[in-house]
C-alpha cells in the first residue's frame, strides 16, 4: 500500500483532535429528551456588532412531558460573527444594557456563562471565539442539561468568573466603548473636547 504524503498525515491527526462544529453551526438531533424539529438561518442578530458582520443559526428541540398532554420547547442560537477580537466585551455590554432582565456570570460543567433572566424568561449565553451561543429552555425553566453540556463541548466558553474574556482567549480585547474612553484619556485635559477655550 502506498504510503500518505507527508502533509496529508498531520491533517488528517488534526481533525482527529477534539470535536468539530457542525455545517450549520447547531446540532441537528436529539439531545436527551429533546427531539431536533427545525433549523433557520437568520441575518438579523440579536446583539449587532458595528463593523462586525454576523449571521445567526437557529434550532429548535421540542419534548413531550411524562403526562404525554404538555409539549415543551428549547432553543438554541448561535449567532457567527466576522471577527472574534473584542466580542465578549462588545455582547457584555449590549446584554448589560437590557433593563428587563438580570445578567450574572454563573459557572456551570466547569465553565463560566452568562445567565439572562427574567419573569418567565432564563437564558444561558457564552462568547467561544467568534462565536455567541445563546440557549433556552421552556418557559419558567431551567435550560436543559444536556443541551447545555453538548453546546459547551462544541462551543467551549471564554468567559472567566466575572464574565469577562479569559487572558489569551480569542475573543478579548476592549469594546469600540472601552477603546474610545482609552482613547480620550490619552488627550491633554486642554484639548477634550468642551474643554474651556
């Protein structure tokens, strides 16, 4: 048998090597419960980024309760950005910014996520690279387990415990917010703009 080509070898080891993301960036099957019922592509993100482009991945899981009468729901988002340097600040302050809900960094399967919640609202989110997984359960409920554990194994978190970007991940970095106060400080007082004349 003739020997691989010595680039084809490393290659074929790296993709090996922990698990891929899927063509659509959502997992098209059952997870526990919950049965897979419907993918969508969508252009319109939930948390826009100036001047990074993104696209969003829907699916949807749907489960029947013990009783055989309730059918329930979860959802899972992804939204695909262009760029990953400065994400996670960019989506913390855009999910800080949503009076109606209550963000906090909660640490769950040995990683920090962003839990969202309101009334009858929960969400978890993460940033993992260029990436922004956003998932949630049926209403008044927790996010499924083990949609949760199967999301964080493709999509590990970047998040450290305070909700901000890990040193080293490739999503930190200061928002276009953060970089523009920086930027003002290193004015002379004299030069600021409404500075006295």
């Amino acid at each position: 048998m003739p020997s691989l080509p010595r680039l084809l070898v490393p290659l074929l080891l790296l993709g090996a090597c922990g698990p891929s993301l899927p063509p659509r960036y959502v997992v098209e099957a059952d997870v526990d419960e919950f049965a897979y019922r419907r993918y969508q592509r969508v252009l319109d993100v939930e948390v826009p980024v100036a001047g990074n482009p993104a696209e969003g991945h829907t699916a949807t899981y749907v489960a029947r309760r013990r009783d055989g009468a309730e059918v329930v729901f979860a959802t899972a988002f992804v939204t695909v950005y262009e760029a990953a340097p400065s994400l996670t600040a960019e989506v913390r302050e855009r999910l800080q910014e949503l009076a109606s809900l209550e963000l906090r960094t909660v640490r769950t399967h040995r990683a920090n996520v962003w839990r969202l919640e309101g009334d009858e609202t929960r969400w978890v989110l993460w940033v993992s690279g260029r990436h922004v997984v956003k998932l949630g359960g049926p209403p008044g409920e927790e996010v499924p387990d083990a949609l949760l554990r199967r999301y964080l194994s493709l999509y590990p978190s970047d998040l450290d415990r305070r909700g901000r970007a890990r040193s080293g991940a490739d999503s930190a970095g200061p928002s276009q917010a953060e970089a523009a106060d920086d930027a003002e400080l290193d004015v002379p007082a004299s030069l600021r703009e409404g500075a006295p004349r």
